[in-house]
C-alpha cells in the first residue's frame, strides 16, 4: 500500500466545498479529500459512496460510506475534515447514533450488525477531548486521522471486501 509523505498542513477549498476545506497537500502535491474512490487505500473494495441527503432503508441519516453495500451492510464509514469544533461535534453525534443502530435490537454480548468506522482530520476534532473519547467508544476504537489511515485495511473488516 502507497504511504502518502506527510503533508504541509495546507487545507483550502480549491475543489468547490465552501463550508469546509475540502483540499489537502502531501508529498507536494494537492489531494480532493472528498475524494475517496480513486488512489486511496480502498481502490479496490467494493463499497457504497452515499450522496448528500440520500435516503438508505435501515438508516435515518445516510453513512458516507456502506460495505459491500446499502442492502447487506457489514461496515459503514463517517469520514470527516473540519477546522470547526461544532461540525466535528455534529459529527460525533451522527457517529454515536450509528453506533446505536448497529446494536440497536440485540441481546447484551450479541456482536454489533455492521462496524462503524470514523475518518477524521482537522483542528475540529482536537479542541474537544470529550467528543474523542465518545467518538472511540460508538466505533470500537476504529477512529483513524491522516496519520494512521494506511492502517484502515488491517485494522477494520474491510480487507474482507477486496475486489482484487
């Protein structure tokens, strides 16, 4: 797997967000962090890319990403760039609630129905230690940042859809 070289730190919105940056650079070069389906660690697995406001049967707010896909999901990912600590909060929240519905309906010790997993990056997610630790509690510890998603694969279920 490709590591990416550390970045500068710069983040803009150079690929149209406007409420968030949306653009990172590593290695030189400007990466469209909203974009997940080429070049990245999960090239080749087969996923499901919610869009914006979809509806998805079994959940009341979308996943950003569903495993193999909306109609058997095995795991859902909430990724996440934000400078501010009320988007990331919002997100916390949206990330709890999916740790709820993953359990919600089985009996205490029964294994959850799909893995929740959160992406995370930004000064956001660093102002408020509380929402970490709820963030780590409602995916079991699978909360990856910038530095350690080369380890997304290995350390989640998702080599388990591996197209190639």
């Amino acid at each position: 797997m490709k590591r990416l070289p550390k970045g500068s730190g710069y983040q803009s919105c150079e690929f149209g967000a406007r409420s968030y940056p949306d653009s990172l650079c590593s290695g030189g070069r400007l990466f469209d962090a909203d974009d997940c389906d080429s070049d990245g660690p999960t090239e080749d697995i087969s996923h499901r890319k919610t869009k914006r406001a979809e509806r998805i049967t079994g959940f009341d707010q979308a996943p950003d990403f569903i495993i193999p896909n909306e109609f058997n999901p095995q795991i859902v990912i909430e990724a996440k760039i934000t400078e501010d600590d009320g988007t990331a909060r919002d997100k916390v929240t949206r990330v709890q609630h999916l740790g709820e519905l993953s359990t919600q309906g089985l009996n205490p010790g029964d294994p959850p129905r799909f893995e929740v997993v959160a992406c995370i990056a930004g000064r956001g997610f660093k102002v408020r230690r509380e929402d970490m630790k709820k963030l780590i509690l409602a995916t079991r510890g699978k909360v990856f940042t910038l530095q350690t998603l080369a380890r997304l694969i290995d350390c989640t279920r998702l080599g388990e859809y591996k197209t190639k």
